[in-house]
C-alpha cells in the first residue's frame, strides 16, 4: 500500500467511526489492487459480533461510497435490532 492508499484507509475508518455511531466500531480495513480494481475489506465490529464490508471499484477513490453505505445499512440494523428484537 502506497501513502495515498493508507490516508485513505485512515480517512476511510474515521468517517466509518462516525457513521457507525455508539455500539459499532471499526476493527481493521485492508485495501488492496488487483488487475487494475481497487477492493477494500472492513471487519467491524457490530453489537458483538464481526462484520465484514467488502466493495470493488475501478479506483480506490470509488470504494467510498459503497462502504459508506453499506456501514450506514449496518447501523440501521443494529439500531432496529436494539429497539424492537429479530425481523
């Protein structure tokens, strides 16, 4: 991983920190690149259990959005598991 590709990651896991809020935490993310795709693994850590996030994109800068929303769905869940029990 290049310097850029870490700032990301660093950056990537204080905004995933936000998102999560209380009771979610960011474990580890591992950026890699493949034949020109950029992939990225967050393993979090959700009301006790790991969860993993995984995204691809052409670049790095692509794998923002998908992880942010992904992490944004987690925390809806937790909140909804929280509040009312199992769906």
């Amino acid at each position: 991983m290049n310097d850029a590709e870490e700032r990301f990651a660093e950056r990537l896991s204080q905004d995933l920190e936000r998102v999560l809020g209380a009771g979610l935490a960011v474990d580890d993310i591992e950026l890699s690149s493949v034949d020109d795709r950029a992939h990225v693994r967050a393993n979090l850590l959700v009301e006790g259990r790991i969860e993993t996030i995984e995204a691809e994109a052409e670049d790095v800068v692509g794998l923002y959005r998908p992880v942010m929303e992904r992490a944004a769905e987690m925390r809806l869940g937790a909140a909804f598991w929280r509040m009312i029990g199992p769906a």
